[in-house]
C-alpha cells in the first residue's frame, strides 16, 4: 500500500467516525421527541462539544492501543530490525493520534468562538 492510500484511508476513517460519532450525539439528544435539538447557537454548541469530546476520546483510545502495540513489538523484537522499526512506526501513529485529538480540541474553540461572535 503506498503512501496515498494509507492517508486516503486514514481520512476515510477519521469521516466515518465523525459521522457516526454525529448520528450517536444527535440521536441521543433527539430523543423519543424527534424534533431537532439544534433550536439555537448554545444547542450547536453543545452538539459540536459532545461531537469533539468523543472524537476526542477516540483518539486517545487508539493511541494508547498503537502505545501497547508498540510496546509488545518492543519486548517481543529481540534483535530483529523489522519489530523495531514497526514498533518504532506504531509509537509515530500514536504521537500522531494525541496530536489529533489536541487539534479538535482546539478547532473546537475557535468554531465556538466564530459562531458566537457574529
């Protein structure tokens, strides 16, 4: 698999999660009523900061796997360069995982930040 595909899959994944982190924050506050919960600017808010917050949680799950992952192929490699190199490339994913879970941190501020100040 070449590069392309590895980021075009791996932007596919983040879309996904995103939609279903979506459908699960909008279904919950849906409800049994079946009106919509976005009535104004603090209802947007709200459903992006859930949204962020499980994006947010997600990445963190998936960076302590590449971490574990990392960490056994570590323990497990001996003298084969190959394990280190991939545990070498796992602790990368991880480091890249936190990174994205800071970055929706933050972009969720400055969203709140453009909405509310019009």
């Amino acid at each position: 698999m070449n590069k392309f595909s590895k980021i075009l899959t791996g932007i596919v994944m983040v879309l996904t999660l995103s939609a279903v982190f979506t459908s699960v924050v909008l279904a919950d506050e849906v409800g049994t009523a079946g009106a919509s919960p976005i009535k104004n600017i603090e209802g947007l808010i709200t459903i992006l900061n859930k949204i962020v917050v499980l994006m947010y949680r997600a990445f963190f799950i998936v960076a302590i796997g590449f971490v574990i992952l990392a960490a056994f192929s570590y323990l497990t490699g001996g003298d084969d360069p190959e394990k280190i190199k991939s545990a070498n490339h796992k602790i990368i994913y991880a480091a890249i995982a936190i990174a994205v879970a800071l970055i929706s941190v933050g972009a969720n501020v400055i969203i709140k930040d453009l909405i509310q100040n019009k």
